[in-house]
C-alpha cells in the first residue's frame, strides 16, 4: 500500500449535502480519509496509489460535485 495525500483548491466552502457525499463515496471508491481546511478553502485527500490514480480522484470528486479547481500540492 502506498499512501498518497492530494489537496485541491476550492471554489467555494462546501456545504453540509456535500459533505455527506464526500463520506460516502470516500468508502466506496478506497480513498482513505479527507479533511477541510475551511480557513485555506481547500480539500486534502488520502488515497491508495496502488488501488488508485491521482486523475480518478480528481474524476469521483468532480462526479460528486465538489467544487474543486485545481490541484494544489
């Protein structure tokens, strides 16, 4: 297992049905964990890279509707 941290700028703070949604595909999709740096508007996820690329990360999350724009680390 290679564990792998991404963060994502975002447009906007994320809301409470966001936030939902964020748990729920987190378990589906093998992304281990994610938190809300709501004074950075950004996004942090920790994630499998054997299991998973950086690019379907960035697909499910846009999927799900999260308002990120860009990678930031």
């Amino acid at each position: 297992m290679t564990l792998v941290e991404v963060t994502y700028e975002l447009q906007r703070p994320i809301g409470a049905e966001e936030l939902r949604r964020l748990g729920e595909f987190a378990n589906t999709y093998g992304l281990r964990r994610f938190r809300v740096d709501e004074s950075r508007n950004q996004l942090s996820f920790e994630y499998d890279a054997s299991r998973l690329k950086e690019t379907q990360v960035a697909h499910v999350l846009r999927e799900a509707h999260i308002p990120v724009t860009r990678k930031v680390n």
